[in-house]
C-alpha cells in the first residue's frame, strides 16, 4: 500500500468519486464502470431514480410526472397535468369542464344542456326541463325566455311558444 496519491481509485456504475467511492444519491445515476467520474448526472424530466447508487433513470409511465426525479405521480380525476418549464403539476379542471379519470393531460369541455360551476370535477351537470345551457363550457343552466319552454332534460335552446298557447319563461309545458 503506498501513499494515497499514489492510489488510484476507479468507482463502479452507481457511484462518484470524492476522496472515496460514493453512491448516487436518489433522483441521480452513473452508469460507467471503473472511472474517476466526480459526479452523479441528475435523472432528466418525468424520470426517476428511487434508490442510492442508480445506475439508470426510469421513465414515468403515460400521465404521469416527476419534479422530485423520486417518484411518479399522476393527477387525481378532476384535474389534469399541467407542464411549465421547470416543473408539472395537478390543476384543477375550470367551471364548465371536467375530468372523469386519473392522470391525464387535459379536461373536457361540458357540452351543450350541461354545465358545471365548480372547479375540479368529474362530471357535467345535465339542465333541468325549462333550462338551457347554449354553449360548450357551460357554468349555468339559464331559464327559457318568456314566450319560449323546454321540455326535455339536456336543453342547448328553448322553442317559441305557438300561437293560442300561453307560457312563462322557463316553463316545461304549455297551457291551452
């Protein structure tokens, strides 16, 4: 045994040099054996590395992400994954929209006679009879204007009152 500088030290896949041998931390990797590498390389966007002294990086699976380059995660229903530059995160979906199912990328629009006026949910909303919701998106049902009704449930528009009947906005029916 000679003196240290004398030593040379070559560190295996997993590792970095600093005075000795060291594994990778968590959420870092080293994949070439017998080098003096002083650096573990950091796991690149939505890849993990859950244990000390990686040798790869595992890539998150569909809809899912990892800012902590640890662990995956993906979005509950009622919100979808967002990505930044640096970072993703679970949002919540908007009034008028909505998710049903875990780790996606987006949320739907509510369609035409449904709405939804609170954020984060997984269903839409159908309009009752003498409601309307016009649009996609929806945020609220509206009452039928006077002279107009709808009968039905999931109403996009209301029908003009005929003549020699009577009716109020938002009325169901019609009286003869």
């Amino acid at each position: 045994e000679g003196p240290k500088s004398a030593r040379v030290f070559c560190c295996r896949k997993g590792e970095y040099f600093d005075d000795v041998c060291k594994n990778c931390e968590r959420g870092f990797y080293q994949d070439s054996d017998y080098t003096l590498v002083k650096a573990c390389y950091k796991c690149p966007r939505d890849a993990i590395s859950p244990l000390n002294g990686s040798i790869s990086c595992s890539i998150c699976a569909q809809g899912k992400f990892s800012n902590d380059r640890i662990e995956c995660v993906g979005c509950p229903s009622g919100y979808y994954k967002e990505d930044y530059i640096a970072h993703s995160n679970c949002t919540k979906c908007a009034v008028g929209r909505y998710q049903p199912d875990q780790e996606q990328s987006d949320c739907i629009d509510c369609k035409e006679g449904e709405y939804q006026n609170e954020e984060a949910k997984t269903f839409c909303i159908s309009c009752n009879p003498g409601k309307y919701a016009s649009s996609n998106k929806s945020s609220d049902c509206y009452a039928c204007q006077e002279g107009r009704y709808q009968p039905g449930v999931r109403g996009s528009g209301c029908i003009n009152i005929e003549v020699g009947y009577e009716g109020i906005g938002g009325n169901t029916s019609l009286e003869n």
